[in-house]
C-alpha cells in the first residue's frame, strides 16, 4: 500500500468555499479514487495556512514526526484547483518548493468528487 500526505487549503476548509474539509481527501486515499492510482495510507494531512511561508516547514515536520517518509505527497484539490486562485502562490510553485524540501513527488489534486 502507497504511502501519502495531503496538503489541504485552510482557507478552503476554514471558510467553506466549497470544500467541507478533508473527508473528501481520505476517501480518495482510502478507495484509491481521482488522481491517487489506488487505495493509500495517509500519513500526514497538512493544512497551508495563509500566507504559506510556514507550508515546507510544516510539510517537512508532520513527515519527521509520523517517522514514515510518504512515497508521494498529494496538494488536495481545493489546494491545486482553487477559485479564487491563492493570492500568494500558485500551486505550482508550491509543489516545487516541497519536492526540494522533502525529495518526494508531488501531485496535483486528490479528487474528482462535486
């Protein structure tokens, strides 16, 4: 079984703009659904919490901590796919900067559920 951690938006989850938080991301996890190839153990789900400086650090803690390295850490899809876009950074960047900071791949999006 793959080994994951989710990066979710906290503006997202916190504000309900849509995404009413993570359960959508482990059931993708759990069933293997959307963009994550087959069912995953979540190992860390991390919030990014505007404006996103303290992301790779938190990233890189919650992965120390649970002492499994992820074979693979997935931005959620309300994270990769926001709208409104984040007004500090874009998925993108974001994904680069964890992959140089942890040395695992990084994704975009978690799921296709509405």
């Amino acid at each position: 079984m793959e080994k994951i951690a989710i990066v979710g938006c906290g503006a997202y989850m916190d504000s309900g703009y849509g995404c009413p938080g993570e359960w959508r991301c482990l059931k993708a996890a759990a069933l293997g659904e959307g963009n994550i190839e087959s069912p995953s153990q979540v190992l860390a789900f991390v919030k990014c919490e505007c404006p996103g400086r303290s992301l790779a650090a938190n990233t890189g803690l919650a992965i120390k901590m649970s002492e499994i390295k992820p074979d693979k850490i997935y931005l959620s899809t309300c994270f990769a796919n926001a709208k409104p876009a984040c007004p500090y950074t874009d998925a993108q960047e974001m994904a680069k900067i964890l992959e140089n900071k942890t040395g695992i791949p990084v994704l975009a999006g978690t799921h296709d559920y509405h």
